[in-house]
C-alpha cells in the first residue's frame, strides 16, 4: 500500500509494506553518504538492513526515551555530520519511534539549512502519527516540542512486521492515536476498533492505512496547523500537560488517552471510556489542576489567557473552540470530581 503525500515543498511517498526494509534502496535514494539515527532500544538487525543498502553510512545512537529528546543530543546528531563532512547532498535517515523522527527531522531541518530526511518508524504510535505531516522539534526544560521546525521527510517507510519486537504496551500507546483520529474524523473507523477487538492485531495494516488516509488529508490542507490541523491536537492540550506532570510514568498515547476523554461530551464518554478500556489505556488521572494549568500555559499553542481545544460532540464530529484557562480548570475539576466519586 502507497499513500503519496502532497506537502508545498514536495510529493513523498509513504509506503505501508510487510518485510519493506530490505527494498528501502527502492524507495530512498541512499546512494550517498547516510547518517543512520536511531535509539539504544532498536534491533541491530534493523540497522543493518538499511546500512547494507547505502553507499556508505555512520550510526548515531541515543539512549531510548522522551528525556534524550534535548538540545544536547540534537548538538551531538550535528555534531556527528559535522564530523563526517556531511553536505547538502547527504541525508539521515531516522529509525525508531516519535523522538527519534522528532530529533533526525529537526537536525536535518538544520544543518546546512537542511538536507534530505527519511524516516522508518519502528513503532505503531510514530508509524499512525507523526510519521508524516513535517513536524520535527526537541523539548526544552521538561516542555515538549518548544524548539522545532515544519519539515516533510522525502520518504517514509513503514513496516507492520517490527511491531513485533515491541512491548504489548507500547502498540497500545499507539492505538490511542488511532482512537484519536477515528472520534474526530472517522466513526466507521471507530466501530471497526470496537468490532475487531480479538483480531485487531491482525488487521493491523488495515488500521494503519485507514489512520494514514485521514491524517494526509488533513496535514495537506494545512500543512503548518493554520486551521484544520489543530484537529489532530484532539486529546493533546490537557495529554501533553498530563505528560509533563507524570515525568515519564505514562506514555504519550496513554496521556493523550486521558486527555481525550475531558474534551469528549458526556453522551458519548461512556463509549470512549470503553474502548480505552478494551485496548488497556489509562481513563482516568489525579493530580493538581492548578500544576496542569501552569504546564498548559507554556503549550505552544496557548496565545495570551486562552488555547484553542478540540471538543467531540458526537465520534466522527469535531468543534474547535478557544476556552480560557478558567475555563479548562474547570474541565479538570468536573473530571477530577468524576474520577473520585465513581
């Protein structure tokens, strides 16, 4: 399966294939110097496999985790092409989850005023999410994505097979962004998460597909989250506070699970709730609303007293309203109240 993806600087194809890293040479042109990015948690054999097929290549590993997603590391990743005289006619290619396409896309946004980025996500919440649409950033003191850049890969390869050496948790993390985009974009895709329950796994490329489909015609018609994109932020602006406040005890997709659930009318939170459930996420978080607000107030997206929240009124609906901070304190307290008196 080929989705070709249309961002203003260029066409990328993103390719959804099992076994596709040995034809990555088919897809990238790595008939170049290539920096391979990657993290302490990849196989070598997936190293390998891409290595085997560039004319000559380095390796700059990372230790795995949100916390490498810093300044340091990225200085080290350009340091690292620097070093090798990489030019502007080389790439990287980033293997690995969301902080490894996150990092490899910034330093490629920024060295020599950019060079060429491909990028293989090993994991089901990169490969649903920010496997395509240009976003690359590195956090700063604890806040995610402060430093960064709009920059599409020139190509993307994803492989369904490598889920396989992954923890069961961590495919679930990933399952909550495709519960994410279903509510907001695609309530047949809902119902076929909540009907699929036993075999989901197996159906998994299907999934991803779907995922994919919804998400490349949003990042098309606003490429730089002028509009219509702040939809994927669905579940993001209280998610990400939640993942600032639990100092990595919870994963992205489980924040953004929780947070999914305070911007999601009562009618249908029962539902949502339910299919969090089914697929192991987190639905419910206790800390304090006034430290959760705090953190939302240094969100990018946060302009003055207000931020922009996506609210789901009915699965496959969406509405972006501007809230004040008074106004999202007062979405925490009512969960808060929910969660204690269950």
């Amino acid at each position: 399966m080929v989705i070709k993806v249309k961002a203003k600087s260029h066409s990328y194809k993103v390719v959804v294939e099992k076994n596709c890293l040995k034809d990555a040479k088919k897809y990238f042109n790595l008939d170049r110097k290539v920096l391979v990015v990657t993290d302490s948690n990849i196989p070598v054999e997936y190293i390998k496999t891409i290595r085997r097929q560039c004319k000559s290549s380095y390796v700059y590993t990372f230790l795995a985790g949100e916390e490498s997603k810093n300044f340091n590391v990225y200085q080290e990743i350009i340091a690292e092409l620097f070093k090798n005289e990489f030019s502007r006619k080389d790439c990287i290619v980033a293997i690995g989850g969301g902080v490894t396409g996150d990092m490899a896309g910034f330093a490629a946004a920024t060295y020599m005023r950019g060079i060429d980025f491909y990028n293989v996500p090993t994991s089901l919440l990169a490969m649903v999410d920010s496997s395509i649409g240009g976003k690359t950033a590195i956090d700063l003191k604890g806040y995610k994505n402060i430093i960064g850049a709009f920059y599409p890969p020139m190509g993307v390869l994803i492989d369904p097979e490598v889920l396989i050496s992954l923890p069961i948790r961590h495919v679930y993390n990933g399952l909550a962004e495709v519960i994410k985009m279903a509510a907001t974009f695609d309530a047949s895709l809902f119902k076929y998460l909540e009907d699929n329950v036993e075999d989901i796994f197996d159906k998994i490329d299907e999934v991803i597909y779907r995922s994919l489909l919804l998400k490349k015609d949003v990042v098309e018609k606003d490429e730089k989250e002028a509009g219509l994109r702040q939809v994927l932020n669905f579940g993001h602006t209280i998610g990400h506070a939640i993942e600032t406040y639990s100092k990595g005890d919870l994963l992205h997709g489980e924040c953004v699970a929780i947070g999914m659930l305070y911007v999601t009318d009562k009618k249908i939170r029962t539902r949502l709730q339910r299919l969090l459930d089914i697929y192991c996420l987190p639905t419910s978080f206790i800390g304090d609303e006034h430290r959760l607000i705090d953190i939302i107030k240094h969100d990018k997206k946060a302009n003055d007293d207000k931020v922009n929240v996506v609210l789901v009124k009915e699965i496959g609906t969406f509405d972006i309203v501007s809230m004040t901070f008074k106004e999202l304190e007062a979405l925490l307290w009512e969960m808060y109240l929910e969660i204690i008196y269950k």
